[in-house]
C-alpha cells in the first residue's frame, strides 16, 4: 500500500501558488496527489486555477502524479468537462466526495447514478470513487447508506475510498470495514482523532442516526479540534495500515484536514510518524 497526500491537506497554499505548494510537499516526500475541486460546476479542475497542461510538467518536474481528484458537485452535466481536463492531467481516478438522500429509493437511484458516472470513467481511462464522511453510516429501513452502494452498484465501474476518520466518527470500526468490503476499496484516507476531545467522537449524541442529514446537518458538526496529526491520536493506525494491505488497497492518502502548526508541518508530521509503522511501501 503505497502513501499519498490529499493536496486538501494544504488548501491555503495551494490556492496561493499552485506549482509552489505541490514542490514543497515533494521535498516533503508525498509523490503521489489526489487533488479535491469543491467547484467543479465552474471548473473542471483541480480546485486552482491552473491548466492541466502547466500542472502536468510541474508535476513531472516533481516527480509527481495525479492519482485523483474529487469533485463537488459530480453529476453528468459536469463530468464531460472533468474527464476531457484529467485525461490531459493523466489523473487516474474520479471520486465523489460525498452525497445526501432523502430515504432508501432515493440512495437507489442515486447508485443508478454511480454507475454510469463510473461508467464514463471507465471509457476515458479512469477510475470512479465514492469517499465517505460519517453520514453514510446512517441507515434508512434498517440498512446503512455505504453498505447500500456497495450492493447496488458494479464492483467493476465503482470503487469505495473509505475514510477511516469519518468511519469511526460513525461509530464504526474501520478495520472491520475494510475486512468486510475487502477489494471494493481501492484508496484509504487517513487522518487522527486527539485524544482530549474524545467525549465528542460519536456524533450520534447530537444526530439521530436513522434520521438522513442534510448538507446543512453535517457541516455543523465538524470542529478543527477535532483532528490531530496521524500516529498522535487515537486512532488504530498499524491496525488498519495492516487490514489495507491484506485487502489488496493501492493507496493510503494523508488529508489533514486541521491540526497542529502550518499546512505543510502538519502534514510533514503526519509523514514522519508514518514512517515509525510497518508494511506500506515507500517505493514511488
């Protein structure tokens, strides 16, 4: 299982200067990016203005690859667009980053959806995601939202990126997941939980899990104290590390998504305690 960055990790900097940022973390040691574009309704992107062109040969000066990118919104109105600039980027995959439903039909057709985005992927040389928060551990008539995705939807055509942060913020146990869903997860993110703000960690004290949120719901519920550098936290990281590469995972992504100092120490950090873990592959 090899080691990435969510270039979400150092969003400020990366919206500064682009080019500037992805060197940094290169000498930092993350050779492999996925990029997150939370507008992609106005550009096809990378979530920085920059042509896929001027992005590819700073990232081939880098010796840097474009693994992903997620988008928001991802619909099929904006998915030509998308696919035409990451095929010229050479990204690898698609990934939603999250979605809402109002009950059970609704996240049905929503996998209908799923599949033919993934679909489209597919024809242009890419891989299509779906990547987590806690609210895809709601269940509607019984059933969990993530575990509805992965039945209803072509392992061929759709993977999963499972969050394991956002997984135990659904009070759910991250290796038993990976366990259970085995090869349909591709990509894993990674963050950490500090142990100080612990009494907070299930957010079903303030949700009613069998109740879907909304967009609204779930923003409300995310505090930057509540994320610490991977290997500080309570997080079972070697224990997941460990579930990934005995599911055959390609790819653990660091997404800093807060902490402790500047974007690029946190995520420099973050690197370091991984280093103190077995069984990833550092090769690039």
């Amino acid at each position: 299982m090899k080691i990435g960055l969510q270039v979400y990790s150092v969003r400020r900097a990366f919206q500064a200067n682009p080019l500037g940022a992805l060197a940094e973390v290169a000498k930092i040691g993350y050779k492999n990016l996925e990029f997150a574009n939370h507008t992609a309704d106005k550009h096809p992107g990378v979530g920085a203005e920059i042509s896929a062109e001027k992005l590819r040969v700073g990232l081939e000066n880098n010796g840097q690859r474009s693994i992903g990118c997620h988008f928001m919104p991802l619909n099929e109105k904006v998915l030509p667009s998308i696919l035409a600039y990451h095929k010229d980027l050479g990204t690898a995959s698609v990934v939603m980053s999250l979605d809402y439903w109002r009950d059970r039909a609704d996240v049905l057709d929503h996998c209908k959806l799923y599949n033919r985005i993934g679909e489209q992927c597919h024809k242009a040389g890419m891989s299509f995601y779906y990547h987590n928060h806690y609210h895809e551990f709601q269940t509607t008539e019984g059933r969990q939202v993530i575990d509805l995705i992965v039945e209803n939807t072509d392992p061929a055509l759709v993977s999963i990126e499972l969050d394991t942060y956002w997984t135990l913020r659904g009070v759910v146990d991250p290796v038993e997941k990976i366990r259970t869903y085995g090869n349909r997860i591709g990509i894993l993110h990674q963050k950490d939980y500090p142990l100080d703000q612990v009494r907070y960690l299930d957010v079903w004290t303030k949700l009613n899990r069998d109740k879907l949120v909304t967009a609204e719901e779930r923003a409300g519920l995310k505090r930057d104290e509540e994320f610490t550098e991977i290997g500080d936290g309570i997080m079972k990281v070697q224990d997941i590390i460990d579930a990934g590469v005995d599911a055959g995972v390609s790819y653990m992504l660091v997404e800093q998504d807060a902490g402790h100092g500047t974007e690029f120490e946190m995520v420099a950090k973050s690197l370091a305690n991984l280093h103190g873990m077995h069984g990833l592959d550092w090769e690039q």
